[in-house]
C-alpha cells in the first residue's frame, strides 16, 4: 500500500498504521503497516451513542412526569385541606352545641366523622410535605445531629405522655447534611418508634451510629411490634401499612418521606426486622 500520511490511509471501516523497516546499518528502507478493520468497533461506537441520546431522552422524560407528578399531588392536597377543614369543624360545632338534641347513635356517626376527617388531615399534610421534599433544594450544612435529636425528642414529648420509654441515645456525629431534611427523617423514624412501642413495658428506644465497610452508618432501634421481613421492599413506599389502621393510625407516607430525603443526600435507608422482635431503621448519606 502506498501513502504518504496515515489520513490518506484510513478509511472509513479500517485504520492503517505505520511503522518504519530499517537495515543492518541502521538505514530507513522501508515502510510497514498494519491493516486493521475496524468495522464492529465502529458499530459498537454507534450503538452506544443511540444508547445514549434514547437513556438522555428518556431521563428528560421521566423528569417531567415526576414534575408534573409532584405538581399534581401538590394541588390536589393543597386543595383538600380546606374542605376538609370544613367536614371537621362543622363536626365538631354539632357535637358540642347539639349534644342533647342528639341521639347516641347520631353522636357515634358524628365521631367517626371527625375521627375520618382527621385521619384524612393527616394524610393530606403528609402528601404536602412529601411533595415538598421532591420540590425542595439540598443545602447541606454541618450539622450536629446530637443536638437536632435531642431537639425533635423534645417536640415529641407530648406523645410519650403516660408512656414508659426508655431512651438510649448515643454518641451522635456532626455530618454536612440538609438539617430541616434531616430533622424529618429522626421526626418520621422516632414518631414510628414511639407508635409501634405501645404496649411494650418498658419499651426501648436506641438512637445511634455503627462503622459498616469504613462508612458511617446511622440507626434507630426499637423494641416494638416488629415486621416480616419479606415485607421490607414495600415499606418505603407511599401508602404500604404493614399493620391494620385499627392497631396502629398512620397513613402509610412516613417512611417514603425517609426515604426521599435520603435519596436526596445521595444515600439510602434499609430496615432489619423480626415479627415481636422490634425494628431497626438504618441510613447513611
């Protein structure tokens, strides 16, 4: 093959690489190559890039409709609330204004009236702050997380009232980490370990950090009910209730809050448990 530059040489399914031939007493006498067809490497390329521009369009796709999703689940909530707020409050205006006239089944219906819209409220709110979160914006900051459970420990006071709880916290890093965020994910995980504890005497509530493979792993431990382990991939999904609204209330979103938040961070959430034996939520970010 005759050429005077590897461009004259390459064509477009195979590439010419040359090399020099020189004699005994060192002198250039001539030209080598190498001939090599390149044709799969080139369909291979290709395909890759058309791999590439579907997964782009794909991802901009999925995008918009978790967009919309959000949006939507955003303004249906938001616009349930105040009727809502209505259903309970007139409710309740006939319960304690019109008791006498009432007859004790007409008060029953009206409690479990209340009690529903109530339930309802709840879920709405937490549908609220579900869409925020895939809404909002990390902004990490270092965080003492000591301080910050101590601090939701103390809002959550009022629901341990009456309770035996033993409260076990740990040694608590300092992590750069969204704190508003990262205070609804011990809000969420210490509300479900006070909800599943009732009935232990005394139930134990244990708030730490462990080392798993040279990374910081954090947890929270209870001696509650307790859930099979088959279940695990469903619970942190919105709406999935392992346990009966009438043994413990909830709507079933908590822990997919958990969960978005930590995705968020770029970490993940992931639970052991046994049946009687309590749970233990953990989370690294």
């Amino acid at each position: 093959m005759e050429c005077d530059r590897y461009d004259d040489c390459a064509k477009q399914d195979h590439m010419f690489n040359k090399y020099p031939i020189f004699n005994g007493a060192g002198r250039l006498t001539a030209l080598g190559g190498i001939d090599t067809d390149i044709t799969e490497h080139k369909l291979v390329e290709e395909e890759i890039r058309q791999l590439n521009k579907k997964l782009e369009r794909r991802t901009v796709q999925l995008t918009a409709a978790n967009t919309d999703l959000e949006s939507f689940s955003y303004s249906v909530a938001h616009d349930l609330r105040a009727p809502l707020r209505h259903v309970l409050g007139y409710a309740e205006i006939l319960v304690e204004d019109h008791s006498d006239e009432l007859s004790s089944a007409a008060r029953r219906c009206l409690e479990k009236v209340s009690r529903n819209a109530r339930q309802m409220a709840q879920l709405v709110d937490d549908l609220l702050t579900l869409a925020h979160i895939g809404r909002q914006r990390v902004t990490r900051t270092r965080t003492d997380l000591h301080a910050l459970v101590l601090g939701v420990l103390e809002e959550l006071a009022p629901t341990c009232a009456g309770r035996d709880i033993k409260w076990r916290i740990g040694e608590l890093p300092s992590l750069d980490c969204d704190p508003s965020l990262m205070r609804q994910v011990y809000l969420d995980l210490l509300s479900n370990a006070i909800k599943y504890t009732i009935g232990r005497h005394p139930a134990v509530i244990e708030v730490g950090t462990n080392e798993v493979d040279a990374e910081q792993v954090l947890f929270v431990r209870d001696n509650g009910v307790g859930f099979d382990m088959k279940y695990v991939d469903k619970i942190f999904g919105v709406f999935q209730r392992l346990h009966s609204p009438e043994d413990f209330e909830g709507t079933g979103v908590g822990l997919a809050i958990v969960d978005r938040i930590i995705r968020k961070h770029g970490g993940r959430v992931w639970a052991q448990s046994e049946p009687g034996q309590g749970a233990t939520f953990y989370f690294r970010i």
